[in-house]
C-alpha cells in the first residue's frame, strides 16, 4: 500500500498531531524516523520490514549498520541516522543516572543496564561502583565472554573499587540467550564476590543478570533460595 492510499487523518505524522506520539504503533513511529519508503514500498513497508528483520522492536538496537543496509530503500545515511537515534535513547537513559539513589530507584539501572548490553551478542560482566549515597562512581565492563569463576578475579573488581573510592558495588552480567535462569557458575561467583566484599569493607549489593527483557536479582534469590 502506498502512502497517498491512506486517508491522510491515519497518516503517521497526522496521527501523531492529532492524538499524540504515543497514538502511533511501532511501525508508524518507525516510519517517522524513515521518513520516507522507495518506488515499491511505502515508508510503513518499510518500517514492518525492518522490524521483521530484527524480530521486534526490542531487538532493533542489535542490528548493525550492515546489516540495516541489506533492507532495499535503507542506504548508509539512513542506516546511520537509524543508529543515531538508538545512541541517543541510551544516552537519555544515563543521563538519569549520577544524582539517582540506585538502591531507591533500581528501576533507572536496570533500564540503562538493558540498553547497553540486553541486546550485546556476547556476554559481558560489568562492575557498577556506588558512593555511601548509593549514586555511581563508575561502571566499567570488566569482563567478555562467557562468565566463569575461573575468569572472574576478585583482585581486578575490588582495585577498580579502591581507585574509585567506592563504598559498595553492584556485578552485573547479561545472558544473550534471553534467560534470566542464574547458572551454578552465577551463584559461585555471587557467592565468591560477596565473600571477597564483606573481607575488604566493600560489601556486594547484588549481582543482576540483564536481558532484553528484565532482569534478575541473584542476592535475592540466593535469601529465597
């Protein structure tokens, strides 16, 4: 269906002047961004079919340059204004982050943690350094690859501590699979990490597992548990 089919008052941007952005379904917010389609598609096609390319809205950040541009009707201006939008919604989410009392909003963590590595291809182990006020000092990716207590060196986490003048941390890893199971190997090193914390002063508030979809508190499934 081309654009000029549409009743102009159900046209993406007329929607969204008439009822608000919020009006407006991923593909036709999707279409906005674009802006336009090609001879054959509409914007809307457009839209639906990179969302059918990524599986959804929630994996679109994953896509890379490349592979946007394997979309007929999406060059590399387009592919990168896409991906500039992408870093854009990831800068917003951290901006809230330095004054946040991470332990009474956990809420504002967990959305950044999700769009830095919810949709990461690999495993990545980050370390989130708090002052007395709960507020972040650092974060840092500390480790890649799948997590393993044999990797995971308590003497790298804890001297970024001391060089941050942190009063407490926060470990954090994803699971690109998607689950939010904790592993045998998860539990070990929340266990091995809280040991090492409560020996050094700088205890361990928790170790969350990050997926695309939520998270996972290990702390507090090892009290249930």
């Amino acid at each position: 269906m081309k654009m000029s089919d549409i009743p102009p008052h159900c046209r993406p941007r007329e929607k969204a002047r008439l009822s608000g952005i919020e009006s407006l379904s991923d593909v036709e917010v999707l279409a906005l961004i674009l802006r336009s389609g090609t001879r054959s598609d509409s914007v809307l096609s457009l839209a639906q079919r990179l969302l059918n390319l990524s599986k959804g809205l929630v994996n679109l950040p994953r896509l890379s340059l490349y592979q946007l541009m394997t979309i007929p009707g999406i060059k590399e201006a387009k592919a990168a204004e896409l991906q500039a939008v992408f870093e854009l919604t990831r800068r917003v989410l951290r901006s809230d982050l330095p004054n946040t009392n991470i332990v009474e909003r956990p809420d504002v963590l967990v959305d950044w943690l999700k769009s830095e590595i919810g949709n990461k291809n690999q495993e990545h182990f980050l370390v989130v350094y708090l002052n007395t006020q709960n507020q972040i000092l650092a974060c840092k990716t500390l480790f890649i690859g799948t997590l393993d207590r044999s990797i995971i060196h308590p003497r790298e986490i804890f001297k970024e501590a001391v060089e941050n003048s942190a009063s407490r941390l926060i470990a954090v890893h994803n699971h690109p699979g998607g689950s939010l199971k904790a592993s045998d190997q998860d539990l070990e090193v929340t266990q091995m990490l809280m040991e090492t914390g409560s020996m050094m002063g700088i205890p361990l508030l928790d170790h969350l597992i990050i997926t695309n979809q939520g998270y996972c508190s290990l702390r507090q499934k090892m009290i249930v548990d």
